[in-house]
C-alpha cells in the first residue's frame, strides 16, 4: 500500500494459555500448490517462512472461504490475498483491507473478502486506509458481526513513542485478554496457542510507501525475538528490532501526517 497509494499479558497463565482441545487440528491440512499472487520485495523475501498454500479438508466451505481470498498458513493463521490497488495511478491500496479480512477470520472465524466486504468500511479521502479510519471500520464489522464475534472488548489506534513501548505493546496485546469460542488458534511447536492479532502499520523495507500488516504470533528465545507477520497471502518471520525500524519509519517520512509505532489492536 502506497502514501502515494495510502496506510505483560493481563492474566499470568497468557503466555502459556494452551488449547488442549484443538490439538488435533493440524492433521486435515494439505498443501495445494498455486501461484502466489502478491509478489513480496527482496527485502520480506528474506524473512518468508511460508506461502500458505494449505487447504483444510475438514471444512466443508473450504472452497468457498479460499473464493473470499483466504490462504491457510501451516501454524493455522490466514493470509488473505490482497486485492489489486485501484483508482489513478493505483491510488487506492488494499493492505488495510486485506489485515482488517486477516484480523476478523483470526478472532470470529469470519472470511470476508477484502474488496467487496471491507471496502464498505474502509474508506477515507487519503489513498489507502489511515489509522484511525482503521480503527472506525473494523469497530464497524465487529458490531455486524457480532454474532460471531466477541463484544465486550473494544478496538484502539495506539501511537507508541518509541521502540521500547512498541515492542512493550506488542508483547503484552498479542497474548488475548478475553475468551471466545470462535477465536482461532496458532500451532507452534507441536502446541495450540491462542493469540490476539495486531494489525501494524510499516514503510516496506527499500521504499517509501506505508503498508498494513498483522503480527500473528511472537516468537521469543533466550536471545532472539521473532514478529511471526501475515499479509500478501504469505508468512514472514522477521525479527521484532527489525520490524521496529520499519514502524518507526512512517513518522520520520510522514512527519505531521502520520505516526511512528502506529498499531490498532482488540482490547
């Protein structure tokens, strides 16, 4: 997405917070081959783990729910397939669209598809989708929604101020602080766990443009810390100081119009 084109855990047991009775879910994936869509630049290229090609046998839409653009992921998350911009130029970019179609699959279990369900909520006079325009319209498709979706908790645009709040926020929110029976799970290491999607806002690595993401899951080591990040129908494992950098960057070469650190997360 353009600007030419424009875009610790409340509970103590959150980081560990385990479901035990979706282990099984992993053995009705297959993996289909395609063609990627969406091309990534070599810069995300060089964190890709996956291009989420898998296709669940166990669900009987699965056919129509890929028709939407939703890609599965091999840990269980989604990577919808994000829309060609339109408008002049390609002025109108579809990555907030594609993260808000991501976010809403990962938490109600709905696939909506990026262009011809978000767009009746994400629509400002910028190219692309703004923060806080974000914000307004998934609080939108949660509300006609809401039948599959939680209710009691509520959307937020956060602008951290540095890169310690950043990863400080994205630490603490990607651990869910609520329950319910639609939200999806990741598999990772042979275990299900429940995570609360972050959609973030980065200038692409080797560009100037602005592109909307969702953090998935966080992957952490003695001395490593991992974003696991969904967008353009495939997965990326790129390191959390990294990513910052690329956050950071949408203040510097926006500065006055738009925010460094910038995230809109379920809370």
């Amino acid at each position: 997405m353009k600007f030419l084109l424009f875009f610790f855990p409340l509970f103590a047991f959150a980081n560990d917070y385990i479901a035990e009775n979706r282990l099984d879910a992993q053995k009705d994936l297959i993996e289909v081959y395609e063609m990627n869509i969406s091309s990534a630049p070599e810069s995300w290229k060089d964190y890709q783990t996956d291009t989420c090609n898998m296709y669940d046998r166990n669900v009987e839409n699965e056919d129509e729910l890929r028709a939407t653009g939703l890609r599965r992921c091999r840990d269980g998350s989604v990577s919808f397939v994000q829309p060609k911009s339109d408008g002049w130029n390609g002025w109108e970019g579809k990555c907030g669209h594609t993260a808000a179609s991501n976010t809403l699959y990962h938490i109600c279990r709905k696939a909506m598809d990026p262009e011809v369900y978000m767009s009746k909520f994400l629509s400002d006079v910028t190219p692309g989708v703004l923060p806080r325009t974000l914000k307004k319209g998934i609080t939108k498709v949660f509300e006609e929604n809401k039948l599959d979706c939680p209710s009691k908790n509520t959307w937020s645009y956060s602008k951290l101020k540095n890169e310690n709040n950043f990863l400080k926020n994205v630490k603490q929110f990607i651990f869910p602080k609520y329950s319910h029976p639609n939200l999806n799970t990741i598999n990772r290491n042979g275990k299900n766990y429940f995570r609360n999607p972050i959609m973030s806002l980065v200038q692409n690595p080797g560009g100037n443009y602005l592109h909307w993401v969702t953090i998935v899951d966080i992957v952490s080591k003695k001395d490593s810390c991992e974003f696991v990040v969904n967008h353009w129908d495939n997965q990326y494992q790129v390191p959390c100081k990294v990513f910052s950098q690329w956050s950071k960057k949408v203040g510097r070469t926006y500065l006055g119009i738009l925010k460094s650190y910038s995230t809109v997360t379920f809370q």
